[in-house]
C-alpha cells in the first residue's frame, strides 16, 4: 500500500474539528474558577478546605481514571467512550452550575474529572486511528495540543466574563452546547474496538487509582505545607500502589497499562517532555492562584 492510499482526506480533518471540540473543553474547565471562584464563595461560603477541594478535585480524577478510561476504550469502542463521556460532562456540569452546597459542587467537579478523563484518550486514540500516514499524525496531535492549552489560557477569560455578566454556574453551562455539537459530529468519526483486549482488571483500577491520587495529593501538600509526616506517609502509599501495580501489570495476560512500553527511549522522551509542561502550567497556575487571593 503506498503512503498516498492512506492519507487522511476531508472526512478525516473534518472529524479532527469534532474532537477539538471537547478538548478545548477539557482545558478550560481546569482554569476557568480563577476568576469565578470568588462567586462561588460569596454564594456557597465554603470552608478553606472545602476551596481547594472545589479547585482540585476536577483535576485529580483525571489524573486517577486517565489510565482506566484509556484501556476502557479499547473494550467498549473509542467512539463510544467519547460520546458516553461527553454526556456525561454536560450532565455534571448542569449539576455543578446550580449546586446549592460547596459540597454538592466538589462531588460535581469529581464527577467532571471522571467523564473529562474519557474524553482524552478517546480523542487522542481516535487521532490515531483517522490519520495513518506519520507526518499528518503528527500535525494533527500537533492541533490537538494547540487547542488544549487554548482551553486552559482562556478559561479565566471566560470564566470572568460569564460571572460578570451572569451568575457563576454560567461558566459551566458551556459544556451543554458543546457536547450537543460532538453529538452531532461523532458520525464523522471511527469506531474502533481492540478485538484481543481482555477484560477490565478492577484491582489494577484500584492500584493505579491510588498510587496517582497519593502521588499528587503528596505535591500539593507539600507545596502548601511543607514536607512533613502526611507528605511522607502519602509517598510512601503512592510508591507502594505504583510498585504493585507495575508487578501486577508484569503477570496480567490483558494489562490495564503494557508496562514494557517504558522501555522505548521516544516513548519515554515524550511523557518526560510533556510532565516537564505539566509542572510548568501547574506552578503558573499556582502562582496565579496566590495571586488572585
């Protein structure tokens, strides 16, 4: 087969624009409380913690169900997922934006970081499945990134502007018209399911769960704490699940994360480079957050 058989043509970018779509989504919903935070406090009057928990949840379980999601795809269809996914976030966003508690809002943003952590591999594995030929993959993560990172520059943009002039939950509402218009575009897309996967190994979920969840609760505690007895403890725990995890994963006929991939130098080059971001993005918006308080 030559490589002009298998370039992506219309249909391919065009599916591109669907996916961009709820990925913008998932960068602005980690940034766009900076500015609406203070709504939310006048309104639901939560407590310090309660705060942090509100800015953090969405966030941590991404990080915690990214794996489980991204291996849950390949089972049931990543088209599927996307669509399932993507209702859910609208669904969890009505529910954040007329929360009546700081309460209720924490378990809506959860609820947000479970269904936006569908809709990153989705679109990333569907990405490699549209564009076969190597030059147009890479332009097209190259887009997916893009509109990633204009999420997250304009969520406090857009966050301020909707609770200036509506009410604070408006920032969330965002999510309805968004998932309407992946809806309507997902017929452009693929299905693909991996006919050899196995199936969903529940201790594998758990272990990876914890092991990602101790890890960052660990930085954040440390960044607001210091290093202390909770920090380590947190650590410890992390690198117990993680190291469990990697042994369980060595013995598993259908791994929830194919371990060997680790030894591919461009393999691990790559998640270095991208972790180096994520610190990067993580201490501005830190930094940011200080700021505004």
């Amino acid at each position: 087969m030559t490589q002009c058989a298998v370039r992506a043509g219309a249909r391919e970018w065009a599916g591109l624009g669907v996916l961009a779509v709820p990925t913008v989504l998932l960068g602005l919903d980690v940034t766009v409380l900076y500015l609406v935070l203070p709504a939310v406090a006048a309104d639901l009057a939560p407590s310090p913690v309660q705060t942090l928990w509100i800015m953090d949840a969405y966030g941590f379980f991404i990080a915690g169900f990214l794996i489980t999601m991204g291996t849950l795809g390949d089972r049931i269809g990543r088209r599927r997922l996307l669509t399932i996914g993507v209702t859910a976030f609208a669904g969890a966003s009505v529910l954040a934006a007329f929360a009546p508690s700081a309460e209720l809002l924490i378990v809506a943003r959860a609820l947000l970081g479970v269904a936006g952590a569908t809709l990153m591999p989705s679109t990333l594995s569907l990405i490699s499945n549209m564009f076969v030929d190597a030059a147009q993959r890479a332009l097209a993560i190259g887009v997916w990134a893009t509109m990633f990172a204009v999420g997250m520059a304009a969520g406090p943009v857009v966050g301020g502007a909707l609770v200036d002039r509506f009410w604070w939950g408006a920032a969330f509402l965002l999510a309805v018209p968004v998932a309407a218009a992946v809806l309507l575009g997902a017929r452009l897309l693929p299905e693909y399911a991996d006919p050899q996967a196995g199936r969903l190994d529940l201790r594998s979920v758990a272990l990876s769960l914890l092991a990602i969840l101790a890890a960052i609760y660990a930085v954040k505690h440390v960044a607001v704490h210091g290093v202390d007895g909770v920090a380590v403890a947190a650590c410890a725990l992390a690198a117990a699940a993680a190291t469990v995890f990697v042994h369980r994963q060595r013995r598993l006929d259908a791994p929830l994360l194919d371990v060997t991939l680790f030894a591919d130098r461009a393999f691990t080059a790559a998640l270095t480079v991208l972790l180096i971001g994520l610190i990067g993005v993580g201490g501005t918006m830190y930094l940011v957050t200080q700021f505004l308080q």
